[in-house]
C-alpha cells in the first residue's frame, strides 16, 4: 500500500532481509511449564502475532536460569531439555515469514520471591520501594557463572534457529543493574569506573564470539531512567560503541525503572521514547527500533518518515488486536481494536500478569489471543459492550 510504503517496505539489515519494518516488543505472558520450557500456549500466542504480517516477533523475558525469572511459569533456557520446545516456537513464528528475535534475560534486583521462588540478587544491596525485598549483592564468582548462563543460552537460541538473540539491559533488571551508577555501588573490578560497569556486557559479548562469531546479537537499552546517576543515551554511547564494533543487528530503545514508573508513562505519553531512539540515531549506524506507545501503523509510518528510526514496535496494541497490521494492510483499520490502557492509563492491566491474584495473563478485547486452559474465565468484553466504553472512556 503506497500509504504505508515505508513500513510495509523490507529492511536489510546486514545479511537478513526482513519482510517489513514492524516489530513486536519483548513480551512474556507467563506461561511456560515450571521447569521453564515453552508450552503450547506460549507457542499458540507468538504464532498467532507471526501470522499477521509482522516482520519480527520478539520473545520477551526469556531467563537464563531459574534465578533470573520473574515468576516460576516463566521461560528460562539453558539446560538440554528446553531444546525441543525451543525449536518448535521458532518455528511457529519463521513458518509465517516473520524473523525470530529471543530476548535473554535476568530479573536481577527487579525480582520478588513471591513470584519466582528464588533469592533476590543484584550488582549491589537494593530494595524497589514497595516491595522492599533487598537484592542481595552477588559475589564475583557468582557474576562470573551468570556471564556463563547469558552466553549458554544465547548458544540454545542460536542453535535452535532463532534469527536474533537479544540482551535485556534496561528497567533495572539485571545487566542494568550493573551499567547504572545510581543502581551499582560496587567498589571492585565490576563497579565504579565506566569501563567496570560495563564489564560484565563486555564479558558476555566477548565469551559468545570465542564460541560462535556468527549469532546475530541485539539490546534494549535505556533511553533514560529518569533519575540521577542512571543510564542515558549519552552515558551509554561508549557501549553502543562497542556493541557496534561487534555487530550488534540492531537496538531497540526504552526507558524508566521500576521506581520511575510515572515519568516513563508520561514519557510514553510525550513521544519521549521516540526523541531517544532519533538521539540514538545520531551516533550510531546500527538499525533502530523506536517503541513506547505506538497505537497505530500511522504513527509507526511517520515515525519511518521523520527518520525517528529504521524499525518501529508495538506490544499492547497488538495483545489487543493482533490483526492490526493485517487489517492495516486490507483498509480495514475502522475494523481495529484499540488498548483501552493506551486510552487512559490504568484502566486495564489484564495483559500485566504480575498485577493479577492469580498472576494470568489476557486482555480483554473481543479479537484478542484466548488462551484455552487457563484456570479462570478470561473477562472478555463483547464488541458492543467495547464500543460502549469507548464512548463513555473519558467518564471511567
């Protein structure tokens, strides 16, 4: 569609010809088995994005062991077993023409052991208000092991085929954890200085290449934390620097910790999030993914045009309507279903599984992924009761 020419425009970017420029943002649902291997819901969900004309699905918040996880029915891979599953979902996803992109992760000091069951860890002692569990501050051998967990699951994720293996450096998880001045308070080799910050990125990148020099890398990094002492685009440049030289694909740009959590609302709100991705642009030629509030194919699209970035993500707009793109593409865009969440901030959470009793992961739109056998009634929203609140959203 010539409206649309740019998004729906391929992008090469290095040795890979991707089907267009939209990406799905990192994204868990909170689903695997407890031993962290995908499940057939987990599978059903991201084929589901994959067959509606998307040009790079992104499996989000995968750990790279049991410690890193966010809850106990999240992804984590690593050990043997998880191959089959592993494969079997990227595959659901490349069968439709999309890339695959695999997100590695570590909750770090962001984790709960509510949730996951597991000791709370970090690059020094530190508590997220609210929940005020203190992160215990890892030793170095144990830094050491957790470099070895990221560049062995980068490895299964290779192996299994996916097209891109992500690094998850941003919101205070843990590999941020240690970038952050005002998160790291370390006074040895992996504290203080920049160069010492920034080491345990470095070492991770440096253990995948001895192993395998062709595993396509990419990051999430922070465009702003929004507090004093935390990451930025311009305290991150000599990173980007490295990563540039080792040939990192690309970069998709966020923003906000947990205990900034307003300001990164208001961000997303403002189109700050996409000022940090056109700033990345500024010093570096590795492709760039503008995301944080894109509610529609016509933003993305000017987003392309204003040379904000080369590639733009969606998440909650496409959990509640997955056929955005392909109703996009068919001039059916009256047709869409909108994220209420992106209408008025807190209206809705069903797809924040952390915020749920029961910690499960829906939304409630009439077009929206259903999961089968779940253990409660997903509260789905019929398409005139949808349109009622439409109407009535600045009332509610």
């Amino acid at each position: 569609m010539k409206k649309y020419k740019n998004s729906l425009s391929e992008i090469t970017i290095k040795d890979l010809v991707i089907q267009n420029r939209i990406l799905s943002s990192p994204l868990s649902i909170n689903s695997s088995d407890r031993d962290g291997c995908a499940s057939p819901k987990t599978i059903s969900f991201f084929e589901n994005l994959a067959q509606n004309n998307l040009g790079i699905v992104t499996i989000g918040g995968t750990a790279v062991n049991p410690q890193g996880r966010n809850t106990v029915n999240e992804m984590w891979v690593g050990d043997k077993m998880h191959l089959p599953a592993l494969i079997q979902l990227r595959k659901s996803i490349q069968k439709h023409g999309a890339k695959a992109t695999l997100q590695l992760s570590h909750v770090g000091p962001q984790g709960n052991t509510k949730y996951n069951e597991q000791e709370v860890v970090g690059s020094s002692e530190y508590a997220i208000p609210e929940i005020n569990i203190i992160a215990r501050s890892l030793e170095i051998n144990e830094i050491e092991n957790i470099e070895n967990d990221f560049v062995k699951a980068a490895i299964m994720g290779w192996e299994a085929g996916f097209d891109f293996i992500e690094f998850q450096m941003a919101h205070g998880y843990l590999i941020h954890s240690f970038l952050s001045k005002y998160l790291n308070k370390r006074n040895d080799i992996y504290g203080q200085s920049e160069q010492n910050r920034f080491r345990i990125v470095k070492n991770i990148i440096n253990k995948i290449k001895i192993k395998n020099k062709k595993i396509r890398l990419c990051a999430r990094i922070s465009g702003d934390d929004f507090v004093k002492n935390g990451l930025n685009i311009d305290n991150l440049s000599n990173l980007i620097k490295f990563m540039d030289l080792n040939n990192f694909y690309y970069y998709t740009v966020t923003a906000g910790i947990y205990e900034t959590a307003k300001q990164k609302y208001i961000s997303i709100k403002s189109g700050d999030y996409w000022k940090f991705a056109k700033k990345l642009k500024t010093i570096t030629n590795t492709t760039v993914v503008a995301q944080g509030g894109i509610t529609s194919i016509d933003q993305g699209e000017e987003l392309l045009k204003e040379g904000v970035c080369d590639i733009f993500g969606m998440c909650q707009s496409l959990i509640a309507d997955p056929k955005i793109v392909t109703k996009t593409i068919s001039g059916l865009e009256n047709e869409i279903y909108g994220c209420v969440a992106h209408l008025k901030v807190g209206l809705c959470h069903r797809c924040r599984y952390l915020k749920q009793k029961d910690v499960s992961f829906d939304c409630i739109t009439p077009v929206s992924w259903k999961p089968t056998d779940y253990p409660k009634k997903i509260r789905n929203i019929n398409s005139e009761k949808w349109k009622k609140i439409l109407t009535n959203i600045d009332k509610i």
